[in-house]
C-alpha cells in the first residue's frame, strides 16, 4: 500500500489536527520527525484525534 495521499492538500490540515490533540493530552511535539515520542504518547494522540473525530461526526448529525 503506498503512503501517497488521496487528497495531497489534506497533509497540512491533518498535521494542524495532529498538533491541537497532541497540546490537548499535553504531549510536546515538534514540526517534522516525532520518533523520539513513547508509544503511550503516540496512542495518547491518535486517541485524542479518534475522539474529537467522533464528537465532529455526532454534531453533524444533530
């Protein structure tokens, strides 16, 4: 399966996305490589995202 995007312009508001739920669960990251980030933090993150995800789709459907 390739890495390329479907919607290439996607990648700077998902970035954006990613940045916003990481400060909400307080994890410090930076523009570019994130390797560095424990699994907890990296799962903390994609949580948060999966979250607020959810809470849009729920509103959209009101």
């Amino acid at each position: 399966m390739s890495k390329q995007s479907l919607v290439p312009q996607a990648r700077e508001a998902l970035d954006k996305f990613k940045m916003e739920a990481a400060s909400e669960v307080g994890v410090n990251m930076k523009q570019g490589y994130n390797g560095d980030l424990t699994s907890k933090q990296a799962g903390s993150i994609g949580g948060q995202m999966v979250k607020k995800m959810i809470e849009a789709y729920e509103n959209g459907m009101k």
